[in-house]
C-alpha cells in the first residue's frame, strides 16, 4: 500500500520503527483500550513485533496513522483483508489521546475506506464495535456504513453486558 495523505493526516505502513515508549504506552492505557479486547493482554515490543510480523507477505494492512505537518503517530488502523470475498473488516486506534474528539478517526477512516475500494479490490468493508464506544459508532456511520447486526450481551466491559454492533458498507450499492 502506498502512502496516503489526507486533509491533516499520513496514513503508512506501520514499520518497525514505529514501535516505541509511546506507542507501547497506548496499547497499555486503560483508557484508550477501553472498548478493545487489547485491555486484556500484557503488550511489549516483542509482542508488538510479533503482531507487526503477523501482516508481513499477506494481504491484510497494518497502518500508521500520523499527523501531516509534524510527522507525530496518533493512532493505528487495521485492514484485514479477505481477497476471495473482496472485503476488508477495519479497525482503528486512536492512541493519542489529545488527538481525541477532533475527527482525525473519520478522516482516516474514510480514506482507508475510500483506497480499498478504488484500489485494493475490495468491494465490501466491515467493522463492529461495543455499543457504549459511541465514537467509533459514529465513524461508522458518518462513513456511510450501515449496522447490519447486533451481538446482544456479547462482552463484558467494566463488569457490564455489551452488545456488539456490526457494520458494513458495500460500495456497489
């Protein structure tokens, strides 16, 4: 995948680089794992290498999402690629909390999106999320991806029930 610019972002390959105090340190916030099965594993730069390797030679994408006028990491996305289907199932991490709340999510959402369908074969994507994590349940929508499911009482967050929602968007619609 080549690099891709948006209004206020570059979204790249993560590299090995990329792992570093800061981006460990996002992966072990509970704020920022919150919503995310990551909360229950214990993340190094071994294990963090070891995920980064899971993406090498295949088809999937694993994305380093960078603010464009300084070059500083926000966060991560995630592209797990089906080629026999041609969809793509997304995720997204927005580590840096002080880059929260300011549509950075969307925007790299939406030209990932916007990339695989004009360039990566893809015709459908998917995504879901726990229902209390609203802004990732926003992105979906703003994006034009419909909820096409629910997981009732799927997981446990903070020792409640929650459903998963599930999203997807064809682009021959």
């Amino acid at each position: 995948m080549p690099t891709l610019k948006s209004e206020r972002l570059t979204i790249r390959p993560f590299q090995l680089g990329d792992i570093d105090a800061d981006y460990l340190g996002w992966l072990s916030n509970p704020l920022v794992t919150r919503f995310s099965n990551q909360r229950f594993t214990r993340h190094t730069e071994a294990s963090a290498k070891a995920y980064l390797a899971q993406f090498a030679n295949g088809p999937s994408l694993f994305l380093s999402l960078r603010l464009l006028a300084s070059d500083r990491p926000i966060g991560t996305m995630t592209a797990h690629i089906a080629p026999h289907h041609a969809t793509a199932d997304l995720g997204l991490m927005i580590g840096d909390t002080a880059s929260w709340g300011q549509g950075y999510g969307l925007e790299a959402w939406s030209c990932v999106m916007q990339w695989l369908y004009q360039h990566g074969n893809v015709r459908k994507v998917t995504a879901g999320t726990a229902a209390p994590n609203i802004g990732m349940v926003s992105i979906m929508r703003r994006s034009g991806m419909q909820h096409e499911g629910t997981r009732r009482a799927q997981e446990i967050i903070a020792g409640a029930e929650v459903d998963i929602l599930l999203f997807g968007r064809l682009f021959n619609d």
